[in-house]
C-alpha cells in the first residue's frame, strides 16, 4: 500500500489495520466470540489452520492491499475499534469484482454502523474500478439481511454449503451491486 487509506464520515472511521492494534483489536475479539461464531467462516476439519503473529497478519493485509486483491479496513466508531469491513477475493480483469465481508462487536450493533461502512468502502471500491461488488450471508442472519436491504443490494439466490461456519458447511444467500446501478438513501450519503 503506497499510502494508508483512511475513509471518514462523521464519527465513523474506516482504515487500514495497523501494528499497534493489537491489543484493542485482540480485546474486542475476545470479547464478542459468542456474537461472532454464528456467523464467521473457519477452517473445516482436516485442512490445516492457518496460523500467524498479529505482526504477521497485519504484513499479509498490506501485501494485499499493494497487490489490490483485497481491501480491508478496521471499522472505528468515535475513536474507539468496534469491526471490520473488507472487500476481499477481488479479481481484476474481465471480471472486476470482490466480495464484502464485516463484523461488528455487539454492543454496536443496531447502531446504523455496519451500512455506513459498507457503503463507504463500496465506494471506495468502485472508484477503484471494481465493477461488480456481492455479499454472502447466512439466510437467518437477520441482522446482515438489513444491511443489503437498507443498500439496495439485489438478491441473486442462494449458494447450497457455501462456507464452512461453526461446525458445518452453510448455505448463504448472495447480494450484489454493480457500479452501474442506482445507489441511494441516507446510508450513500457522505453527509450522513
């Protein structure tokens, strides 16, 4: 990454992980695991794990970053680090798209975060010249389906067994935008 990116409206920060986060970011983790195992992917049994230092992690989100296969961004709510948001899995070429992913600790949860920030980062991903951004999500996921929904995201159906979550392979209903499409409500707006 040349330069850090850093996507602010309001009280609402979007930037890159740093060094110097860790104990904050391993503090809000620790905190919300119970909130977070429904809902985030891991690796299945027999695969091996994927294992490394907090520094280690952080070099491999820069090394991304510089190679532009995935942007990912720590979610800071008036100064304080409460989730993630990311665009990752982003394929250049014919297709020009990627995928979003977030998380949330749950004491922010309901707040009107998580939209801000993936707006802000869709955008940041289209006007890097992504063309076509999706988001996966557990169908009982109640919370997120607000999330595509308050976007305008579309709906394109469901993808049987798709990520490996909290014990078992699950299917997720899939949303998409493309930079074509129409984006708006309070949420695109930057004032808001």
């Amino acid at each position: 990454m040349a330069r850090e990116v850093i996507l602010k409206r309001g009280a609402l920060t979007l930037r890159p992980l740093r060094r110097s986060d860790e104990a904050e970011w391993m503090a809000v983790r620790r905190e919300n695991l119970a909130w977070l195992r429904p809902w985030e992917a891991n690796i299945p049994p027999g695969r091996p794990p994927v294992s490394a230092s907090f520094p280690a992690y952080v070099r491999r989100e820069r090394r991304r970053w510089k190679n532009r296969t995935a942007f990912s961004m720590v979610i800071e709510w008036q100064g304080a680090l409460v989730g993630r948001v990311s665009v990752h899995a982003i394929e250049w070429g014919a297709q020009c798209g990627g995928s979003i992913g977030y998380w949330i600790a749950e004491e922010q949860a309901g707040r009107g975060i998580v939209p801000r920030a993936v707006a802000m980062i869709s955008d940041y991903a289209f006007d890097e010249g992504l063309h076509r951004l999706e988001i996966a999500l557990r169908p009982e996921n109640s919370a997120s389906q607000r999330v595509v929904q308050k976007l305008g995201f579309r709906s394109e159906g469901l993808r049987e067994k798709y990520l490996y979550i909290d014990g078992a392979w699950r299917d997720h209903a899939v949303f998409a935008l493309t930079s074509e499409e129409l984006r708006e409500g309070p949420f695109w707006d930057p004032s808001f």
